[in-house]
C-alpha cells in the first residue's frame, strides 16, 4: 500500500495537470482516497476556484482507487463520461472523497478478468473548508486490462 | 475587438490553468471563436490527453465568447453544468470552435438586461489533428450582470 505522500507523487508524476494545481492525497486505501486541491493559483476571471480545478479534483479520485485495489500490471482505468454541477463559488481550498466498498470492487475485477473490461460509476462531491458542497460529480469509468 | 493574440493573453492571465496547458485562442470574434491545446505536457497516466485538459479546452469557448460579445463592465458568465464524453484517446494536439450566432447572442442580452442572468447551452466537439473528434460537451451557462 503506498503512502499518501507516495500516491500523490505518483499521480504529480503521471498527469502534469495534478501537479500543476497542486492534488494532494490526504488519505488512501483500497476502499477510500482523499484529495485536497489549494485555492491560491487555482482561480478563474471572477477569483473564484476554476471550472477545470474542480472537475480535476473530481475526476482523480476513482482512477486512483483502481489503481491501488486493482493491479497496475494488468488493468487501467478511463474516464468515459462525466457530469458536473457547479454548485456554488469556491473561495477556499477543497476536499474529495471517494470509497469503493470491497464487495463492489471484486464485482469489477471479476467483470474486467472475464470480459477485458468492467464499466463502474462514482458520484463525488467536492467541497470547500467549510464542508459546503461547491461541485458534484457523476463519472462513468471503465477498468481495462492491458 | 481584441486580437487572437490579447485574447490569449486576456484568457492566460484570467485562468492559470489554462496558462499551464498552453491554451492559445487562434480566431475570435463575438461571433465565433477557435481555440488550440497542444498535446506536449497534457498528457495522463496512459499517455494520452489527460480528461481535465479536454474538458478545459471545451469550457473556455462560451465564456470568450461572452466576454468578447457582452459588455464586460455589465455583464460576467459562469458555467453551471458540463456533460463531458470521451470518445477516443487523444494522441496530438487538439482545437475546439464554438459559435454564437448573433441572434441567439441578441436574445441572451435581452434577457439578461431585464432579469439580471440568461441561461445559454452550448455543445462542443474538440477534435485532433486528424479531425476526429475526441470529446463533446454539453454546457450550461449564464450570463449574469454585476
């Protein structure tokens, strides 16, 4: 299991855009990843936090998951679709949480080990210091094996 | 009207994010604008344009146009829900056009003067080098005055 500190350099390392606005993993385990993204640099033409920061806040988490629980060698995962509200302005630094229950997991890996592939959804919210939801999120992914 | 090149600039200095990705605006009118993303530093975990690129280079459109089109003193646009579809992996750099025909640009301003905010979609494709088309979007702005 790597580090939170290991996660997040290896998410900087494969997408620039992560190290561009500065992700962070808070929290990681096959069964739940946490994210901060700072708001300093991270704002857009009326100073509040970009369209682009929260939909990347958003879209990390799950392919994070598959890559802890499932074996990098083997499976990767993709974004197919996503859908994002924007709830309200963001003024300060935000947080996200994804899970992925054990059970529904191995549903996923037995799919991708049989078919190649395995289509599974997430919906996230990404909230702000004050835990208000400013983004909400459903993302559609597929597991694949190499 | 500004430039193709103080737009860039405008857009740059507004948002970082689209600054870090290299996002440069290539044509621009209150009509129609054209945008480019190169692929060099974009890329995700699989080597591939990564999603929050794609979905930024389809986010920035309706707002330069807005900005380029409404009077900026008066008038500001957010965008409050984007549907994202990833069609096929990104393997170069990418351009996005969005148009904003005069009488739909008419009716917004109408609206926005009486009621303070107009509601506007707009669908976007953002193509490769070859024209195919590795994206749509579907957002829902608004136009809102000070």
């Amino acid at each position: 299991m790597p580090s939170p500190e290991d996660t997040t350099n290896i998410v900087r390392n494969a997408i620039p855009l992560a190290d561009h606005i500065g992700l962070s993993v808070t929290e990681v385990s096959p069964q739940r990843v946490v994210l901060a993204v700072p708001f300093e640099g991270n704002t857009n033409h009326v100073g509040i936090m970009y369209a682009g920061v929260l939909f990347t806040a958003a879209e990390i988490p799950p392919g994070i998951l598959a890559l802890v629980r499932f074996d990098p060698a083997k499976f990767y995962p993709v974004v197919k679709q996503m859908t994002v509200d924007f709830r309200r302005p963001g003024r300060s630094g935000v947080t996200v949480v994804a899970e992925l229950p054990a059970e529904r997991a191995d549903q996923i890996l037995a799919e991708a080990e049989a078919d190649g592939k395995s289509e599974f959804t997430m919906d996230l919210e990404v909230r702000d210091e004050d835990d208000e939801v400013l983004m909400t999120s459903h993302g559609i992914y597929q597991l694949r094996s190499h």
